[in-house]
C-alpha cells in the first residue's frame, strides 16, 4: 500500500488527496465507480475497516473519500503525531517514506521529517462528515495513544469518533489485536444494519447472564432469543457482555441507537500501558535531538469555509439487513472460475501491475544470528521465475522488526497475489490460543483438509499477528464467491 505524498502531512496539506499522491488513488476511485455502477449495491452505506498498518490506510481511504465512505473501523491504531510517542513501526509521521526505505529507523536521528505534522491523514473532511470507530487495548504499546490523537482530530473537525479503550484481563489478553467478537464489534459500533432493540438487549443479557456471550450470540442467530430479529447488530450494552472498554461517543450514538452519554469534544486519556505523549514529556530520545512537535499553524482551510453537519447516512434508516448482491454475473465479467488459478477483478488486475520497487519485504530470519533478512521488490524482480515463484508462495511467515510483511503482500506485481480471490495454499492464518497464552497458527493447505473443522475455523474473527482463515483463505473459506 503507497501512503500519500511520501508520507508527509501538514497543516499546509492536511488531506493529500490527489490522484497523483498515491498509486492507490486510481485503484479505490476505480472501486468506488464499480460500487456505484452495479444495482443491487447501496454506495451511500460503504464502510472499511482495517487493523494496525491497513487501519492507518483505512483512514486515508475514508478521509480522501470521504463523500463517497460513510464509516471506517480503525482497530489497533489512531493518528501518529509528529513529535509524539508511541512512534509507528515504520517511523510513519517522524520520517518521510522515502528516508525510512533508504536509511530504516535510523531516519529519525538522520533525517528527521521537519515537514510533518500526522500521519496517514488530518482528519478534515469538510461537508462530508464521517463515522470512525477506533479500538484498541491499553497494553497495546503500538496504538494505545495513537487512538486518542484520532478521536481528538475527528472530532475537532467534526465527524463522529467513537473510542473503544479496551483492557487486558485474565481471559483477554489484549496486546496488539482487534477486540474478541471483532465482526460484532464492528457491525454494532458503525451500524452496519440496524441496531437491535432494547427489548432484544433485555433478552440477550438476562440470556448472558448465565451462559457464553458465544452462546446467547448463537441463539440470537438461530432466531431462538425472545424480541430478537436475526440481522440486528448488537447494541453496546450487549457486547459490554464480551468485554467492557472505556467508550466515549461524541455525538452520544453507537451503530443506529442514539442518546447515548456524549462524549464532546475531549475523551478520557486511555489508561496506556506505556506513557504517551510529546518526546519531552515522555524521555523519548530515539530521535534527532531537535526532534519535536512542529509549531501550531493555522489548518488549510476546506472550499468555502469549515462546514459542519451530521455524518453521512441514507435519507431512511435501513430496515433490514443489507441489500443482498445481484443475483446475476455481470455480463463483461467471467461466468465462471477459471480451472488454472484464483479469478481476479478488472480493478485489482489492474492494480497488480503496479509496485514499488524499493518497498522492502521480511524474507526470513538467520538461524545463527537471529538477525532478520529483508529485501526489496527489485530484489525480487530480478530473480528467476522459479525462484520468484518459490519466494512468493512459501516465504510467508512475518517479521518481528519493522519491516513485518512477506513479499506476496508488498510485492504484488511480482508475485501475481493480488485480487479479491487471491489465496495462497501455504499462507497462514490464526485459529485461537493455547491454555498457557501461545498463539495457534495453520495454514490454507491445512484447512482445505479439514472436512469437519473447517466451518468452525472459518468462523473465527479473532485476529493475532496473522489474520483470520476467512481473511487469509478466502477460497476455501467460501468468504467472497469466486
């Protein structure tokens, strides 16, 4: 993914929008298009959501889209702000991203970006106010800040932020994830489809009183729970029955219930593990001595002058679930699976031939040293069909440095991986948790071997350092239809 504009952000360019400030620009206007050209398909009531480093790219996407987004769910991250713990993996906000490929973290003692302001966006969207719900843990050493500097923007530009400071506890780790019931969270905070009623809530928590929030959720989605409809979303009474985070709601609404506390203007500080704030208040000293928050400066004002007003909603609250898919294949599109590989969409296909060559991927890491090989796209480009091929398809484990991703997720044109039925049988997703805390990871191949457990590995939404098999297996999971 190209963050805008190299990275830098600033009161002068707030909202580096353009086509020409990002690759992906022409990509997502190209999605937008076939989202509003097909019938059966509602443009008013798109929404995207993201964790960690794609959640950051989700704010972009709503921000610069903002007239064509109604809601984003940002999970494990916020707003970096220049100056200001906790600093992104990648150095994003201290560092213009030309200056991390080419000198890694050192870029922030050598090349420190005096330029910056945020980073992925400043929220300004002007008379296209959004909804953004934002999550994460409070010993998430990453996010937990990175979440309060978004809320504040947001709401300083008048879009709806609601903040979900989720805490670790005995039976919830936290850390760097999304919160457990993640999909549930997310339907029931933007309002996907409409929330459920309060007579349905006064059923499901006398239900999860005595049993699982799992079980009463699956008795509501067999249509066996009292006053309960199968395809509401659950109210934020009903998924304080999984965990209970520290909300604040500044227009006092979550999914399609409103009169809710309101939260204004200010949320409570999250009660982060690690301290956040400037580098001075915090001993930051991993930066150029001078390093610093830049001088406050007047923000580029919006066409016309600020606009106020409501976030985005169709005209009539929805009334059901959402509007199912066209039944029939559109004609330009294939009718049918192609027998040689994964089908992939005009737009993503088109995507795909385009790549940085300087992005940099994990590779593996030395036995001997521990020390971590990373490389880049070019690398990769001037290698062998065969070993691309094999670089691409079974070098997928991830990084623990900066640099985290394989090469078939940065690069795409390379390795042909991308497109909305992309899957990679050797790709590895995360099932769950052993007793003692260790995650538990498998892989596509593996699932396509589980006759029987494979639905209930489908199903699971929680996410670890590596994604759900819905997300990472969309094929065999049967997620989109291909």
């Amino acid at each position: 993914l190209e963050f805008p504009n190299d990275g830098v952000v600033n009161a002068r360019r707030p909202t580096p929008c353009g086509a020409a400030d990002s690759r992906e620009h022409a990509y997502l206007s190209d999605l937008f298009d076939f989202v509003e050209g097909r019938a059966g398909l509602d443009p008013s009531r798109v929404y995207v959501e993201g964790f960690s480093q794609n959640s950051m790219f989700v704010a972009y996407v709503g921000v610069c889209f903002a007239d064509r987004v109604a809601g984003i769910w940002q999970g494990g991250s916020g707003l970096a702000k220049t100056g200001h713990v906790p600093v992104v993996p990648g150095k994003q906000g201290q560092c213009r991203h030309s200056d991390f490929l080419a000198e890694g973290s050192k870029c922030c003692r050598s090349a420190f970006c005096a330029d910056c302001t945020w980073w992925p966006v400043y929220p300004r969207t002007c008379g296209n106010k959004i909804v953004d719900c934002i999550a994460a843990y409070t010993n998430d050493g990453i996010a937990c800040g990175t979440d309060w500097y978004m809320y504040e923007a947001m709401v300083a530009e008048g879009n709806d932020a609601r903040l979900l400071s989720f805490s670790p506890s005995e039976s919830v780790k936290g850390g760097h994830r999304n919160p457990q019931n993640q999909l549930d969270w997310i339907v029931g905070c933007l309002g996907v489809v409409d929330s459920c009623t309060d007579r349905c809530e006064t059923s499901f928590l006398s239900c999860a009183s005595g049993r699982s929030f799992g079980q009463c959720s699956k008795d509501l989605k067999r249509g066996d729970l009292a006053d309960c409809p199968e395809t509401c979303a659950y109210t934020l009474g009903m998924l304080n029955a999984s965990e209970t985070p520290t909300a604040t709601l500044s227009r006092g609404q979550f999914g399609t219930r409103t009169g809710l506390p309101r939260g204004g203007s200010t949320a409570p500080r999250p009660n982060c593990e690690e301290v956040f704030g400037t580098f001075a208040e915090t001993g930051y000293d991993k930066c150029a001595t001078a390093a610093g928050p830049p001088a406050p400066a007047p923000i580029e004002a919006c066409p016309g002058g600020p606009t106020e007003g409501p976030a985005k909603r169709p005209a009539e609250g929805p009334t059901g679930g959402p509007t199912k898919r066209p039944t029939e294949v559109p004609s330009e599109g294939p009718t049918e699976r192609s027998t040689e590989g994964p089908t992939r969409s005009p737009v993503a296909d088109a995507r795909c031939l385009v790549q940085n060559e300087k992005d940099k991927f994990y590779l593996t890491t030395k036995k001997k040293t521990g020390k971590e090989v990373i490389r880049n796209c070019q690398w990769l480009e001037d290698k062998s069909e065969k070993q691309k091929k094999q670089i691409c398809s079974k070098k997928v484990k991830r990084g623990t440095g900066d640099v985290t991703n394989p090469a078939q997720d940065v690069c795409t044109k390379s390795c042909d991986s991308c497109g909305p039925c992309y899957e990679n049988e050797f790709s590895r997703f995360y099932t769950g948790t052993r007793k003692e805390g260790a995650p538990v990871f498998s892989t596509c191949r593996s699932l396509q071997k589980k006759k029987k457990k494979k639905a209930a590995l489908c199903a699971v939404t929680e996410t670890d350092v590596y994604g759900p098999a819905r997300d990472v297996c969309l094929v065999t999971c049967g997620t989109l239809t291909c």
